[in-house]
C-alpha cells in the first residue's frame, strides 16, 4: 500500500473512531461530546459563571450558551442569578446531572490529551506540524474549530443527524 493510502486510512480510522465515541457517549448519557464536556467542568469545577465555562473549555460564549440551554431543558445543569452581582449568572450541576456524571464514559479527547501530555516537547511539536501540514493539504486550515473531538455542530441536540 502506497503512503498516500495508508495516510488516507489513518485519517479514516481517526473519522471512525471519533464517529463512534459520539455514539457511545449518546447511548450511554444521552449528550453529545460538547454537552459531556461542560458537565465534566462543572463536576470537577463546581459553579462557575458560563463565561468562566467558556473560557476553561475553549469555546465561545454563545456555543456554552446554546449548550447550557439544552442541558437546563434536561435539567442536568441549573442556572442561578449571582446574589451580590445580578448580571452574573453561576452555573452547576444539578443532583440529576451529578448522578449522569457517575457512569459518563472517558472521552477521547482525555485520553488524547493524556497520551499527548506524555510525550516529550519535541514530538508534541512534530504531532501538531504533522496536524497542520494535513490541514493545509486538505485546505481545512481556514476553517474555525473547537478543540473538541467530535463531528457536526458543537451545540446540536444529542438525536441530530452527524454531518461527516
């Protein structure tokens, strides 16, 4: 097999397996990886405001706002107006989602940045110029992404169609 084509399986099994995971994390807790994301920051954060939110997970502040929306329907996550300074709107879990939170499956992207944190700084840097070579070569460098693994919108509701 030529290394274009072992290049181009490679990227296949990356597409698959992230396909997959967002299947399994759908069946198991009935969210997306986004929505799984926010709940895990609230678990290991407590209450924090949905700017805060936005800022820890790397997603702009109307992306965790439509999140939050669809998990507040679930009532997995509450919203409650700051009492010193009504503008600020704190964010948790609610018992609910901290229950969800207790059987949620590790995500990709944790495992990834596991891996990744464990490998020197030298290759960390040869991993992401690899990355961005393949970006460019697939004239996706333009595009605004997330850092999120996953496919589709990050703020779609969990039984959405997956544009791949």
């Amino acid at each position: 097999m030529e290394n274009s084509q072992k290049a181009l399986v490679l990227l296949r099994q990356i597409i698959r397996s992230t396909d997959m995971q967002v299947k399994e994390i759908s069946s198991r807790t009935g969210l997306t990886p986004p929505q799984l994301m926010v709940m895990q920051t609230l678990r290991e954060s407590g209450q924090l405001t949905s700017g805060e939110l936005a800022k820890e997970i790397v997603l702009t502040q109307a992306t965790v706002t439509s999140i939050l929306d669809r998990l507040e329907k679930k009532e997995l996550i509450a919203r409650e107006r700051g009492t010193n300074d009504k503008r600020k709107v704190w964010v948790s879990l609610t018992d609910e989602g901290a229950d969800l939170m207790k059987g949620a499956p590790t995500t990709q992207q944790d495992i990834f940045l596991r891996h990744f944190d464990d490998i020197q700084d030298w290759e960390q840097s040869m991993v992401v110029a690899s990355l961005e070579r393949v970006a460019f070569m697939l004239n996706a460098q333009h595009l605004n992404a997330a850092p999120v693994l996953d496919i589709g919108q990050l703020d779609r509701e969990q039984n959405e169609d997956l544009e791949v």
